[in-house]
C-alpha cells in the first residue's frame, strides 16, 4: 500500500461513502514497522498517516485531526516521552498509545504520567495493535458523545413522525439527502422542530458514529463564538487560562449542526464560509490552519434573501448553506398532529417526573385545538410539561392548560374577539376580582368553588 497515497487523501479530508474506523498517527523511526502498522490497521478500516521523526509527527499533529496517535519511545536521538506534553497541547482530544520495546513498569507509570493513555510493547501482535487502537478510538468518540449530550440535555422531542403531508414531505426530504453529505438548510418559525430533523439527518447518515455539535448563533458575541466554534489556545486573551479546541474540532467526523445561522456575526462569516469550502479554520491566537471533516446542517427562521439584500448576510455563504433547503410547516398548520404530540411529551415527562398524568381530557384538546401555537411545538413542549407537574390525576383537564399570556386590550376583550378562550377567562376572573369583596364573593359571581378560583389564580399568576 502506498503510504504518500493514505497521506495525500488524509490531507484532503475527502468525504467518504462509508465511515471510517478512525485516523491514525503513528510516529517511528522504523519504516518497516510503520508499513506493518498501517496495513494491519487499513485492513479494518482506520486511515493511517505516518511520521518517522517527531518534527513531522508534531506538524501532522497540529494541522490535521487524529483519534490516535501511535508513538514510539525512541525516535532517532529524539525522546517520544518528551514530546507527549507538545503533543497534547497540539491536539488535547488526540489519544496517544506509547509504544516501545522495554516492557518495565517504570516506562508505562512515566509514559501515563506524561499524559499518553496507554502503553504496547513491541514486538506486538496484529490483534493487540487492533485492541489497543479500537479501545482509544472508541474512548475519544465516547467523550465526543458525551460532550454532544452535555450540551443538548434537553433538546429530547418525541419520535419523529407526522400526519400531516407537508411534514412527511419535509422528514421525507431529510432522510432522502442523510445519505449524502451535502448541506442542508433547515427553514421555519421558531419552535417547528428543526433541531429534531437535524438530529434525524445526522442518525441517518454515514455519519452517525460521529459527534453531532450543535453551535447556537446567536447566544454569544462574534469574539466569544469564535473562540467557540474554532477554538483558541492558552493565553490568546484575556481569560483563556487553557487551550480550547472547539467545536469543529469534536465535529471531526461528524455535523455541525448552526442553530439560527441567520444570527451568525457578519465580521466571522468569512471564516465560516472558508471552512465550509475547504475545511480550513485557525484556533483564536493560533496561526497553524487545521482541518476537520464536519457536514453542515444549518437553521434560521428569518429572511436569509432579505439580509442579503440587505447587506446583513453574505450572498456566497448562503449559496454553500442552501444547497438542500427544507421548510417546516408551523404547528397551526399541522393540527392533525396536535394530539399525538402533546401525548408524547406527557407520557414522557411523567415518566421523567414519577407523575399519574397520561392524556388530555376532551375539553383540554379541543381547547388546544382553537390556539394559534406562536411558539410551535416547543411552546407545546413546555405547556405540557407544566401540565404534567400540576396534574392530580390521569388525565389532564383545560384548566391546566396556559396559553399566550400576552397583554389584552380590554376593550377587545368581548366574546368572538380574536383571542384565545384562556386570555379571555383570565381577563374574567381578573374583573371579577377586582370588583368583589373577597375571594368567596368572586367565586360565587364566576359559578365556581372558592379552591377552584384559588388553583386558576396560580395558573394565570393573579
């Protein structure tokens, strides 16, 4: 096997049809060796770019991404152990495997002691090569893993499906283009679900052994989400007390998934579209170009053509986001869905909760029903949940149901108003009050008992 070959294709972070098993770095001074390592290790899959001095080995390390690096002790006059601190600071995510021939107990305690994450004596076996490559591979793609879910706790929905033939059209066309790597734009109000079908198209892509990072636009400032996103090194500024990798970085492999791309700062989305076409990115503080192999899927509710026009987005990033582009229906548009989603997200949380809330009674649905859903389904999310926490009993009555509790104007508070009946009841109860003497008074004027006046005062926070 041609090994300037492996180099060149590593080197070019090309996209590939089926996933890889891993990249591997591996630095002897051995040639021979270096062709055994990397044939036993092409044989399952993992690309393999090789060094035979530190100097390259530190270089390759820098620029281009590595689950493994293989390091022998003795590398010509030079020490591997000496250079595991520099190689840890060049690539923190990088496991390193020592490799050397003295078996002794000393070398493995200093080799773990400088930071490598496990020892092979050589000569070894095929299968103990494989062993210990798969076990470091499988440990760095289980911290990326647990990085993704840290950082999306709370991002569970329900399972993707739908009634309604726009959305089976939308999830349809998701899982259509999965299988490729081109990227997709995710178009809709907010809360109609487009994080759920990012989630969807990275499950069901040849990319799905990778890290799914999500990066959200308009949380941060243009210098907090570059760092962010890109990553910065020890010291770059004030603050930086150590080197960040980055998003792209845990990415590797994987999708990055721009929530609210619209919000994305103009002065960085140079940078943006740079990676984007070459795969190219510099950490903050840092002038070495790296490259990772990340697919983008982006998101936005806005007007991407009309910041365009308007000099707020730029027109060449938006041609390499839109190359699928996918519109989500908002949920008054999807009532058939109403009820299947709002059972799911209450059998969920009380199960989450330990609560006896499993459906919604008649009259909650089909109040439901006459909401107009501002927020989209995650306005559903949280209203169920709430619902769910409050509820006594299996099934979840109206009176636990709060909508759109915006400001009323009194004066359209009439019946047939265009309002919903909750901001009409609330608007009632907050007259009646108001005009009684206490609260047993103004339960006898609304027909109600005085603990059902006293629960609708705490739903509606009067």
């Amino acid at each position: 096997m041609n090994l300037k070959t492996k180099a060149a294709e590593m080197t070019s972070v090309s996209k590939q049809e089926t996933p890889i098993a891993g990249r591997i770095l591996a630095i002897d001074d051995d040639r021979e060796l270096l062709e055994n390592f990397s044939l036993c290790l092409a044989k399952e899959g993992y690309r393999v770019v090789t060094a035979e001095s530190i100097e390259e080995g530190l270089k390759l390390a820098a620029t281009l991404p590595f689950h493994v690096c293989l390091l022998d002790r003795n590398i010509g006059y030079d020490s591997g152990l000496d250079a595991l601190p520099k190689l840890r600071e060049l690539a923190p995510l990088m496991r390193v495997v020592m490799v050397t021939g003295h078996a002794g107990v000393t070398e493995a305690i200093n080799a773990i002691a400088q930071g490598a994450s496990d020892y092979l004596v050589k000569p070894c076996s095929p299968e103990q090569l494989l062993i210990a490559v798969a076990r470091q591979v499988d440990t760095r793609r289980m911290i990326d893993r647990l990085d993704t879910l840290e950082r999306e706790s709370n991002s569970e929905t329900p399972q993707l499906n739908s009634k309604n033939a726009a959305m089976r059209a939308a999830i349809g066309m998701a899982l259509q283009v999965a299988a490729t790597d081109a990227n997709v734009l995710l178009l809709g109000e907010s809360g109609t679900g487009k994080g759920v079908i990012a989630h969807a198209i990275h499950g069901a892509s040849n990319r799905s052994s990778g890290a799914l990072v999500t990066v959200n636009c308009p949380s941060l400032s243009a210098e907090l989400l570059e760092s962010e996103m890109f990553g910065h090194i020890k010291g770059s500024f004030t603050g930086a007390s150590q080197t960040n990798v980055g998003r792209v970085s845990h990415a590797d492999g994987g999708t990055i998934f721009l929530d609210e791309v619209g919000d994305f700062p103009l002065s960085l989305q140079p940078k943006l579209l740079r990676f984007i076409q070459d795969k190219e990115y510099e950490r903050v503080g840092d002038p070495v170009t790296r490259k990772a192999d990340a697919r983008i899927v982006a998101a936005t509710n806005r007007d991407l053509d009309g910041m365009v026009k308007d000099g707020q987005f730029r027109l060449d990033l938006l041609y390499r986001l839109n190359v699928i582009a996918i519109t989500l229906p908002p949920l008054r548009e999807r009532p058939e869905d109403l009820e299947d989603l709002a059972t799911a997200f209450i059998r969920r949380f009380a199960a989450s909760y330990g609560m006896p809330a499993r459906k919604l009674s008649p009259a909650a649905l089909a109040q439901l029903s006459m909401y107009s859903w501002p927020g989209n389904v995650r306005e559903l999310q949280n209203m169920m949940e709430r619902a769910v926490i409050l509820a006594r009993t299996v099934e979840i009555g109206p009176e636990l149901l709060v909508m759109g509790r915006g400001n009323v104007d009194a004066d359209q508070a009439v019946p047939g108003a265009a309002m919903s009946l909750e901001a009409l009841e609330r608007l009632h109860i907050e007259r009646v009050l108001a005009s009684s003497e206490n609260l047993d008074a103004a339960a006898k004027t609304l027909g109600i008992d005085a603990s059902t006046l006293y629960r609708k005062r705490k739903i509606y926070q009067l």
